[in-house]
C-alpha cells in the first residue's frame, strides 16, 4: 500500500514538473474597422477603394419572420496608385464566415482589407435611401 502511494506520489510531481515553461507572446496585427459610404472613397496607402452600387438587399427585415434569411450584394471598385484594377462583388449572406473571407476586398503581403458587413440592416415597411448604406470595412496590416 505505501508502495503504491509513493509511486502515485512520484507520478503527479512529475507531471507537475514536465509542464512546459515557455512564455508564449501573442501577436495580433493591428486592426483598423472604418465605414465606406455609398459613392465615397476611403484609402490605405496606395490602394483606394470606391462604394459603387447596392447590387441586391434581400436580407430578412427585423420584425419580420421569413424562410430564407438572405443577402445582401454589393460593388466595390478598387484603385492602386490612382488607377483602377478591378471591381469587386462583396456578398454578404448568414453563411458568411470572416475567417474564410479575409482579404476578400484587397489582400497583399502587407495589407488587407476584408468587407465584414453592409449596414443598415433593413426593418419592416422602411425602404433604405441608396446614400444610408455603408460597408465596415475590416483593415488589417
């Protein structure tokens, strides 16, 4: 019996002192969220980038119950060193994970810029004035 205690004994002050030590320091790259209004710019460094057109709102009004949730579409154009390169269609529906959409409105090694929402969120029997929308924009370098 006290064979068994010792040896217990020694098991748990051993694995007590196989714990790893190493100080483990997190890095987070620094994260700018800003809004980008309909038809109004807004720039990173050399990269512009444009609100065009609100392409589709079907999102589901609050107050409202519906069977599909929805989505919204919108068009960003995108400018690097005043000229433009490309247009960009953000969708945003409730299947939209931020992790896999990183990068999704610019991305290079030392920036990138992510659309994570398209704000106002639409409410029952309110029509949104095209100039209400914006966009957060997710900035990180």
């Amino acid at each position: 019996m006290k064979y068994t205690i010792f040896i217990l004994t020694f098991l748990v002050a051993s694995i007590g002192f196989a714990q790893d030590s190493t100080d483990v320091t997190k890095v987070t790259p620094p994260k700018i969220v800003t809004k980008l209004h309909f038809g109004a710019s807004v720039q990173f460094e050399d990269i512009r980038l444009k609100f065009v057109e609100v392409v589709q709102d079907s999102r589901c009004p609050k107050a409202v119950q519906c069977i599909w949730a929805g989505e919204v579409i919108v068009l960003v154009d995108v400018f690097k060193n005043g000229n433009k390169v490309e247009q960009k269609k953000l969708t945003i529906n409730p299947t939209f994970s931020l992790q896999e959409q990183l990068g999704n409105l610019f991305s290079s090694e030392a920036l990138s810029i992510s659309g994570i929402s398209v704000m106002p969120y639409p409410v029952a029997n309110n029509k949104i004035p095209m100039e209400d929308y914006y966009i957060q924009l997710d900035v990180r370098k």
